[in-house]
C-alpha cells in the first residue's frame, strides 16, 4: 500500500485519512502544526516564501521520515504563488533526500483529465467510479459534520460560563466523529456531539459581539497558523463567522459557487472587478456582506507578504469607511507573537462596545 | 480621606505611573525606565509615587495598562487590566476634549487612534516594523553623544534637512553615517531623521487613516519638538502634545480604575506594602504538546499568583 499523507488543515485530516484509506492507501497522518513544524518549514524554505509554504514544508518534513511516498495537496486558482507550492515542496524536499511525489487535485471544473489521473493514482484498490464516488460521498459528509461543529463552537465558546469548556468538550467530541465510518454512524455521531457541546453552560444574556473573519484560505483554516485567534476571540466574548469553511470552498471551485444574498464576487464588484489571485477579492467582498448583515467588525488574516491581501486590504479602508464598520488586519508568519495580537484584538473588542454605546 | 485613582503602565522602556483625584486631575506622576526589570521598576515607582501624594489621599482603585499589564495587576490586585490602546484613547480624551486623532509614539511600538465624538472608531499599531520609535531615537542621541532631551532642539535649527531612508533603522543608521560622512551639518541629519521617522510612521501605521484636527501626540517621543514639528509640517495641522505626554497610559488606566470602581464600589489594591514584598519569577518549558509553551510564574512570597505564555488553559491559575 502506497504511503501517503497531506497538508493538515484544521480538523478536516479526519475525513481525509477516512477516504485515502478507503481507496486503499496507507496514511501517515499530519500532526497538528507546532513551533517545531513551524522551525523545520523556516529552516528549509524561501524566507520570503508566505506563510503557509513554510508549515506546509513543515508538516511534510514530520511526516517524511515516516516513509511517505506521495503527498496529495490541491493546486491554486488565480495568480497566487501558492499554485506553485506543491512543485516547489517536491523539489525543497527531493534535495533533502526524500523520494516523494506529489499529487495535485485541481478544480475538476478546469481540468477534468488530469484531475481523473490524479484521482487513479490516489487509488490503488482500483475501486470502480461508482464505488469512489460512495466514499467521496462519505468523506464529504464527514467534512460538513465536523465543518458544522467547529461553526457551533463558535456561537458557543463566547457565552460559554466556565473559561475553556467548549473547547474541552470540543476536544473530546470530535473523536466520536473521528470514528464514525458508514454514513449513519457519521450523520447520528454528529448529532450526538452537538448535543454534547450544546450542554455546555452558557450565560444566554451575555454581551455579544459578531465578528467575521476574511483572508487567505489556509491561515483561515488552521488555527494552528493564526495563533487560535477564533479561540482568544470567543474568550473575549466575541462570536466570530469564518467567511472559508474547507466544505463550502471545495464547493465554489468544482461544482456551484454560493448564492446567499448575493455572490462574494458581486459584492466586491463596486471596491474590485478583477480577479486579484488568492482570496484578495473574497476578502472584499466578504466584507461588503458582513457589514451588510449588520456584524459589529470584521478581521483580516493573511500570510506576511501575500500580494492578494495587501491589496484587498488597501481597499478595505474604503470599504471600512464606506459602510461603517471596522476592520483590524493581521499579517502572519513565523515572527508573529500572541502578545501583541492579544493586545489589539483586547483594543479591537473595546472599540466595538464603546461604538455600539451603553 | 480623599479618594484618589492610580494607573500603572508597564512599558518595554518606561514604567509609568499617574494618580489621579476624584475630578480626574493628575496628583501625582512619574516615569521611570524599566531597564528589563518591570516588578523592580514598579516597586519603585510605588514607593517612590506614595511619598509624592499630599496627605489625606487614599488609593480608592487601580488600573494597569501597557505590555507588563498582566505582570503589574497580579502584582498590585487591579481592578483593571486593560489594553494600552484602549487606556491611551481614554487619557486623550480627558486631556484634550474633542480630540480626533491620537498619534503615540512609545518606547517600541507605535500606533495611531482616531476617534469621533470621544468614541474610538479607529486604530493601528506598527505590526512588522519598529523603526522610527522610542528605542531607534535613544540609540542614535546616544551614538552622536546628544543627551536625548537636546535632541529635538537641534533639529529645529536646521534649515536644510537632508532625505534619510526610514523604512529601517538599520538602513536609516548606515543613512546618517553616510551624509556625516558627506559632511552635512548635524542639526541637517537629525532634522532629516525626525521627517524620515515621521513619513515612516504615516506611510505604515497612519495608512488610510483619516487624520483631523485635534490632533495629539503623546508616548515619550512626543518630548522631542523635533518629531512634533515634523508631523505639523506633513499633516498641514497644529499637534498638541499634552503636558503629561509621557505618562498618558498610566493616567488612563487610572481614569478606566476610576470607572470600574465606580460600578463594583470596591477595590482590590493591595496596597503600597507590595512595594516591600518579595515577588519571583521562573519560566519552564510545557511539555503538554509540541507546541513547548514558554511558561512564566510569578511568586508573591512564594505563592504563585500569575502565569502567562501558555497557549491553552492548562496553566492558568484558578
């Protein structure tokens, strides 16, 4: 059985492991990103390389040792160095001795062909299409289910009495998903741990305020690379929307983008009507829609020297101005401390609650 | 006895403390460098400030604010730990009604605040980049041998500043020594570093950020007249630097002990005798996961009562 691992993005590894296992490939599982990840990413990449390549490095020079054989990473849609990451991984991790390959899902939509060859070589069983279809089918459920926990943590967390219980709670009920295999298992194992988390004590008349969070899709995703900022947000009281969840993602690059009130890309279209690369347009226009449903602000998250977020961020000024609603930017990497993010997101909350008045 | 309010900013360079009375008047300030050891430097200023109040005052709330707030209200039992920001923004406010815009330059960090109709709307911190504040000025008076409180002075009597770079300290460095090399008059190189750090400032953390008038500017670089003057001549507009520029973070918390104390009718200031008390601190590493948290402890008379760095709430103190 070939070996194979992948990028480790928030809880999302669960349902992976799940389907690369079901098509018959044996899985060396990504560990959660630490300072270690994070020290093997910096030593061995570019050092004005993003963020995100230097953990994803990281993560594959942990899991390499292990005897992987191929990564399975998905490629970039737009101008975004990060399309080019999955070959500059291969070759950063070639010259350090490590005979891998890698695979690269990209939007079927765009590629079709070679994303059917990319899914034979993920598929050493040579399960039939209709039977890789029920694992997908599966896998994806299992994506939504825990996709949907994380999003009730977030409504949670911030009313939540005793400092930390949600996240324990958490913590323990994602393992019941983690085990859960045939599609009823997963559907009632979802069920059961919402019950679970909804148990936890919450203040129900507890100040509250809404904050959704734009930026680059992988620092949006772990919360390993943005210093659980959704966690310090949720002590602080603040119930934070990500505008990215890996389901709805997966969704707007292969089969239907989301139609809520209006597109992200409409939204954006007055402040932007060029695709910038990575999320640069998302990030705007995603922010015309959090102010229009009414949230108290809006944080940006984007990987220190990422052209799509410095540009979208240079327009969110207007767009800040425009609709009255503030907007606080971080710029991650490796040189980023807690301290002072702590100290802004403190002076962040305190500028929501004197704006909104007694 | 009359009530009175102390704030205490712990700051990477200077440690400040204010008392204020029940009118939000300053009874009492200082500013003292914490030269790396903040519990020394707050032991001192408490001893130090409590011989400076007039008689008959008694501390009815206390507030901590700047990067050593944590440190400080265990230290002291604050009513309130708050964000230098939100503290600065506070004391602004009461110093120069109406204000606007709030430009602070401290010790290693800058930020600018705007706010409108006495509410913050606004503001931003330097992320990335330190050049142009507190520590830069101190190092460069001392390599030209200027005692810091000339340094501005000096810039005023140029006519003709040259252009340095300010994007980096260290770039902005090799800058001055080349022009002194080149020969140009030193009030010229100062006066073309105080504009240099002031474009930096504007350029990066007033980015897009709508500046009006009245504008203040406060942090222990407002002292130097050099940089004030430059900010009057990019912004086309009067800066005020209030009388108690240096110590607005103190004062602030004190004003936001004054509030929180207003709505609980309690304190839990220790009172000054922690200035004679034995404080330690040790740090360990967490082995809990691989993140290896850098825990700190911090010991009053050989009880924990503080622990910071932790990344989850494994070692927080019940």
């Amino acid at each position: 059985m070939p070996r194979v691992t992948f990028p480790h993005v928030g809880e999302s590894y669960r349902a992976f492991k799940m389907l690369m296992e079901d098509l018959g490939n044996e899985v060396i599982v990504p560990p959660r990103p630490s300072r270690r990840t994070l020290d093997l990413g910096v030593r061995h990449a570019p050092e004005f390389a993003c963020f995100p390549v230097k953990i994803l490095l990281g993560t594959y020079l942990e899991t390499c040792p292990q005897g992987v054989e191929l990564i399975v990473t998905t490629g970039g849609v737009g101008p975004c160095r990060a399309g080019h990451y999955a070959q500059l991984h291969k070759k950063i991790l070639r010259s350090l001795g490590y005979a891998v390959d890698v695979v690269v899902l990209e939007p079927p939509r765009l590629y079709p062909l070679d994303f059917l060859h990319s899914v034979r070589r993920l598929n050493p069983h040579r399960l039939s299409f209709r039977a890789i279809y029920e694992c997908v089918r599966r896998a994806w459920r299992k994506l939504q289910a825990l996709d949907n926990l994380e999003k009730l943590t977030h409504k949670i967390r911030p009313r939540e009495l005793r400092a930390g219980e949600t996240t324990r709670v958490y913590r323990r009920v994602l393992e019941w998903v983690d085990r859960a295999y045939t599609m009823r298992e997963i559907v009632e194992a979802e069920r059961a741990a919402a019950e679970e988390l909804q148990k936890v004590p919450q203040d129900p008349a507890r100040e509250v305020f809404k904050v959704g969070i734009v930026g680059e899709v992988y620092v949006l995703l772990e919360p390993a690379s943005n210093l659980e900022i959704e966690e310090a947000l949720g002590h602080m009281g603040v119930e934070v929307e990500r505008s990215i969840f890996l389901t709805g993602w997966t969704r707007d690059n292969t089969w239907a983008e989301t139609h809520e009130v209006l597109t992200v890309k409409d939204a954006a279209l007055p402040y932007l009507p060029e695709l910038l690369g990575g999320h640069g347009r998302d990030s705007v226009g995603n922010t015309v829609i959090f102010a229009k449903r009414g949230f108290h602000g809006v944080i940006q998250l984007a990987p220190f020297t990422c052209i799509p977020e410095i540009v979208a961020r240079t327009i969110l000024t207007r767009v800040s101005r425009d609709f009255g609603i503030p907007v606080l930017t971080f710029f991650l990497d490796e040189q980023t401390g807690k301290a002072g993010m702590i100290t802004r997101l403190e002076a962040f909350v305190d500028l929501m609650r004197r704006r909104k008045g007694p | 006895m009359a009530k009175a309010y102390l704030g205490i900013d712990v700051g990477s360079v200077s440690t400040n403390l204010a008392v204020l009375n029940e009118a939000g008047e300053v009874l009492a300030g200082l500013y003292l460098r914490t030269r790396g050891r903040p519990i020394e430097a707050i032991q001192d200023g408490l001893r130090e400030i409590a011989g400076l109040l007039p008689p008959g005052v008694a501390i009815a709330g206390v507030g901590t604010t700047g990067s050593g707030r944590y440190l400080a209200g265990a230290m002291v039992g604050a009513d309130v730990v708050k964000n230098e920001i939100t503290a600065h923004a506070v004391a602004a406010c009461m110093m120069v009604p109406g204000v606007q815009t709030v430009l602070e330059i401290g010790g290693q960090d800058s930020k600018i605040i705007i706010l409108r109709n006495g509410v913050v709307v606004d503001f931003a911190m330097n992320t990335v980049c330190a050049a142009g504040t507190g520590s830069f000025l101190d190092q460069q008076a001392a390599r030209l041998n200027i005692p810091i409180e000339h340094f501005g002075e000096l810039a005023l009597k140029s006519t003709n500043p040259v252009r340095i770079a300010g994007r980096c300290t260290v770039f902005a460095e090799s800058d001055m020594i080349h022009k002194q090399q080149m020969g140009h008059p030193l009030p010229d190189i100062i006066r073309g570093l105080c504009e240099a750090l002031v474009r930096n400032y504007l350029n990066n953390v007033g980015k897009g950020k709508e500046i009006l008038p009245p504008v203040v500017f406060q942090g222990g670089v407002a002292a130097n007249v050099g940089i004030k003057a430059a900010f009057e001549h990019y912004l086309g507009m009067p800066v005020v630097v209030p009388e108690h520029h240096k110590i607005m973070g103190a004062i602030g918390a004190a004003q936001l002990a004054a509030e929180e104390v207003a709505r609980t009718g309690r304190t839990n200031f220790k009172g000054f005798a922690v200035a004679e008390l034995e404080y330690r601190t040790r740090s360990f590493l967490c082995d809990g996961c691989p993140n290896s948290c850098e825990i700190a402890e911090m010991y009053e008379d050989g009880r924990v009562i503080g622990r910071w760095g932790a990344r989850c709430p494994r070692w927080d103190v019940v």
